[in-house]
C-alpha cells in the first residue's frame, strides 16, 4: 500500500508544481518558476527508483531530503511567515508519515516540526533575511487560497486512497473470512459423512462376519460333525465369505465415491439379480438366530439407477428386521412395481415401534440400540436409509404397533436421469 500511496503522492505533487509554475509565469516570479520546473526532474527520478527499481527506502529518503530544502527556499523567496509554506510543511509531513514504516515516522516528523520552528523562528524575529516580493494583496490572497487548495487536495486524496485501500483490504479479509467459513462448513460435512459411511461400513459388515464367525466356532467346537457336514459347511462357509467379501468390497467403492463426491455409479439391473448375494447372506445371518427370511418377487422390475443406494437401504432394513425380531420369528421381503415406481417392504414380526417413536424414527440420533438377542447398533441405520431413499428419488414409510410387528416400505422410481449429480451423503 505505502508504494501505491508514494506512486499517487509523486504524481499530485508533480501536477501542484506544474500549476505553480505556471501561476508564477503569469505573476512573473522567475525564480520561483525556474525552482517549481526544475524539482520536476527529482521528482521523476524518484518515480522511478520507485515504479522500475522498487527501490523504495531510497526513494523515501530521497523525497525528505529534497522536499524540506525546497520547502526552507521557498520560505525565504515567498514571503515568509507571511507566505503559504506553513501549508506545504503540512501536506508534505502527511505524505512522508502515510508512506514510512512504522520505524521513521517519529524521524521524519521530528525533522517537520524542528524545520517548520527554526524556519518561523526566523521569518518572525529576522525579517531581514527574508525576500520580500512587495506584490499586491491579490497575488497573497491568490497564493494562499491556491497553496491551501493545492495541500488540501493532496491530503484529501491521501485520505481518500488510504480508505479507500482499507476498504478494499476490508472486503478481501470478509471474502477469505466467507471462504474458510465455507471450507470449515464443508469440513464439516465431510467429517460427518466420514462418520457416516463408518458406521455403514460396521453396520453392513459386522452381521455377516459374525455368521463366519460362529460357524468357524462350531466347526471348532463340535467334534461331532460328520464328513458330509463338515462338507456342506464348508461349502456355505465358502460361499458366505465370498458374498460377505463381494459386499465389502461394493461398500467400500462406493464410499470411495462418496467422500470423492464424485458422480453416482448409474446401472441398469434387475433387482433379481442385484439383491441375490444380499439375500442369502441375511438368510445365513436370519437363520443363525432361527429366524425366517422369506423372499417374493411379485415382479422383478428393471431400474436404471444408483444401485448402491438401494442395495444400502435393503441391507439396513433387512438386518433391523433380524435384530427386532425373537427367534422363530418370520420376516417377509417383497419386491413389486406400480408403473414407473418400485416397491419393496420388509415386514417382520418382531417387537414393533410405539407410536410416539415412529415420529422421530428417520431423525440422526447417535446411541447405542438392542435387538431381541442383544445386538448392538449405532441408532444410525434408518437415518442413513431416509437420506438414501430421499436421493434416489424416493421415501420410506413404516407401519408399526408394538409388540406386533413393524413394516417398511421403500418406493423409488426405477428410472433415474444419468444426468442427475452426485449428491453427498
């Protein structure tokens, strides 16, 4: 900014002398006019070690040291005391301590006022020493109301500069300040939707690894077991683990998409066939806690959308069932299709929901839940599915009475536009 400011005070002080010179002319004050043309040539030589060479500390020692020698000369050729210099000590003191580090300013302000002392000193108790011109009372008027305008111009627009650059200063520091807040704002969200694809993750794949588990015990533990059993349990192990792995591995690219915010992963499938792997492994997991899982497909409809999000909201809803429901409980998924929509619900006959809970069912609330066999949940799974179905499109709706049974029906249409952007989670 001091360079900015030095720039613009060179070129006002340039255009002051200018003026003078020429009122000089008319007035006929050679001396003066030779003295106002001729600083004209430092001053440009200044303009330079400052614009090209940049050098600036130079420069402002240069411009000091020029302006108060020609400063103590024009007292003494204009009338002293009487003239207009007191005008000038004025303007030129604001220019320096506008444009010096913070260092100088008691310098060059102690170097105004000691010159500015001795200068009035002698033009008031030695007269003698001061050139009068002896001109009319209209050319005193004049000069004054000039140098007076012409300072006063020059600091004005000093002033001016300075606020005009605080504003501009002012108004970057709220546009960094809006910037960072955005920054923070999407940091934010990140971290929760970090949060959430975890608790995803845990919730998707910890039942199916605790079905492996448990079969890995029994075969452990049981020495009983026949060739033939041990076959077929190896056999379901086998497949158990492959679809469990299969599933983790969609997870995990997806939740890669996800924190990317890249675009959705847009598919063309049978709902059949996408939920096939899915379905035998909450099967396994239902059956281990003698709970039934029966599948009908009414229809098998065909969906050009963000399977990932589908395959994540049948997941939760399937695995809530199985938590809710007591063992030799019964639960039921349906895939149909109204025209253009899918429909799929989950019905179960488990503990049920009371009423004044289904309120706030799809609100994020993080504590811990227990099923029937006191499984352990992070209270996230049915936030995660409203959102979900929200962006695919769609919504969730449940029918509950406690000690009954819950419903939870998903409608989504099954055509979803490929030029639809990705949203977060």
């Amino acid at each position: 900014m001091e360079k900015q400011l030095f720039n613009s005070m060179l070129f006002i002080i340039a255009v002051y002398l200018i003026a003078m010179g020429l009122l000089n002319i008319f007035l006929g004050q050679q001396l003066l006019t030779i003295i106002s043309f001729a600083t004209l040539l430092p001053l440009g030589g200044i303009f330079h070690l400052v614009r090209i060479k940049n050098q600036f500390t130079l420069s402002l020692y240069l411009f000091g040291g020029l302006s108060y020698p020609l400063i103590a000369i024009n007292f003494f050729l204009n009338d002293g005391v009487l003239g207009p210099t007191a005008y000038i000590f004025l303007l030129i003191n604001v220019v320096i301590i506008s444009i010096s580090p913070r260092k100088m300013i008691v310098g060059w302000a102690t170097v105004n006022t000691l010159l500015f002392i001795a200068l009035f000193y002698i033009g008031t108790y030695q007269p003698g020493w001061i050139y009068t011109t002896n001109i009319s009372k209209d050319y005193l008027f004049l000069d004054h109301i000039l140098t007076y305008t012409g300072s006063l111009l020059g600091i004005t627009l000093l002033l001016a500069t300075i606020k005009e650059y605080y504003y501009y200063q002012k108004a970057e520091a709220e546009a960094k300040r809006n910037e960072l807040a955005l920054l923070n704002r999407d940091l934010s969200e990140i971290n929760k939707q970090k949060d959430k694809i975890i608790a995803i993750i845990v919730h998707d794949i910890k039942n199916p690894l605790n079905s492996i588990l448990q079969t890995l015990e029994l075969i452990n533990q049981d020495g009983d077991l026949s060739p033939e059993d041990l076959n077929f349990i190896h056999s379901e192990l086998l497949k158990n683990t492959k679809r469990t792995y299969d599933m983790m591995e969609n997870i995990l690219e997806w939740s890669s998409f996800e924190l990317n915010q890249t675009r959705n992963r847009i598919k063309s499938t049978d709902l059949k066939g996408l939920f096939k792997d899915t379905l035998d492994i909450m099967t396994a997991i239902a059956k281990q806690k003698q709970v039934t899982l029966l599948v009908e497909f009414a229809k098998n409809p065909i969906v050009n959308g963000e399977t990932d999000r589908i395959l994540l909201i049948v997941r939760n809803l399937i695995q809530n069932a199985i938590k809710f429901t007591h063992s030799g409980g019964i639960i039921r998924f349906e895939v149909s299709g109204e025209d253009r929509e899918v429909v799929i619900s989950v019905e179960d006959n488990g503990i049920g929901i009371s009423e004044e809970k289904i309120k706030d069912l799809f609100r994020l609330e993080i504590k811990p839940t227990y099923g029937t066999a006191n499984e352990k949940g992070t209270g996230m799974g049915l936030h995660i599915c409203h959102q979900n179905a929200v962006k695919l499109g769609g919504s969730i709706e449940v029918r509950s009475k406690e000690g009954m049974g819950s419903v939870f029906t998903l409608r989504f249409p099954s055509v979803l536009s490929v030029e639809k952007p990705a949203v977060s989670l």
